[in-house]
C-alpha cells in the first residue's frame, strides 16, 4: 500500500519538525539532521507522485530517474541528488561533517521544496 500525497506531506511535516530538535553542535547530530532533511525532501517528492501519476516509485534509484524524467519536477533533479548523496555519506562514511555541509544540505532542501510546491 502506498501513501497518499497527503500522508506524505504529513510525514514531511514531521520529519521537518524532528530535525529541528536535533542538537547540531555534535558531527553525529549534524549527520542526522542531513539524513533527516534527505528524507523531507522523498517525501515531499513522494506525495507529488502520489498526486500525479499512477505509479509510485519504490527505491530511491526509480525515484532519482522519476524526478530526472519529470517535466514539472526536473528542476529539483540536482538537488534531489545532493541531498541523497550527502545523507548517504552521513549514514555510512565515517564523514566528519561540519555545519557547512548542513548550510548546504538545507539550501538542496528548500530548492526541492520550492520546485516541487507548485505543483502539489
């Protein structure tokens, strides 16, 4: 069973407001907020699917390719991808990631957002 769109923004939603409370003063809690904001940003981007098209991509490679493919969503393709790659490192490279890295992993967010926005 697949989410609704609105099930997806509700997770979103939740996700954003967990990643706020994360102490991010630690590289481990800078790490998880980035793998939080990765996992905002497939959300938002699920419930655009859910909303627009019959089939829902299930891993994160269809889902990558779905978002390239996209005409209305194609612009967040880039920092989709980022932000994908960036949690990756978080969770399983020994990364050592500073507060730039977080700088840079909420600008690929909101860029995700703001693209796929209009069209929810």
């Amino acid at each position: 069973m697949h989410l609704t769109r609105e099930e997806h923004l509700t997770k979103s939603a939740q996700n954003e407001a967990f990643e706020q409370t994360i102490d991010t003063s630690t590289v481990a809690g800078i790490e998880w907020a980035i793998t939080v904001k990765f996992y905002v940003a497939l959300h938002y981007v699920q419930a655009y699917f859910a909303a627009h098209s019959t089939i829902t991509p299930i891993t994160h490679t269809l889902r990558a390719s779905a978002i390239q493919r996209d005409p209305l969503i194609a612009g967040a393709y880039d920092d989709y991808r980022e932000l994908e790659d960036i949690s990756r490192e978080a969770r399983y490279d020994f990364s050592n990631l500073q507060p730039g890295h977080l700088k840079f992993a909420t600008a690929c967010l909101e860029t995700v957002k703001s693209v796929v926005r209009i069209h929810l």
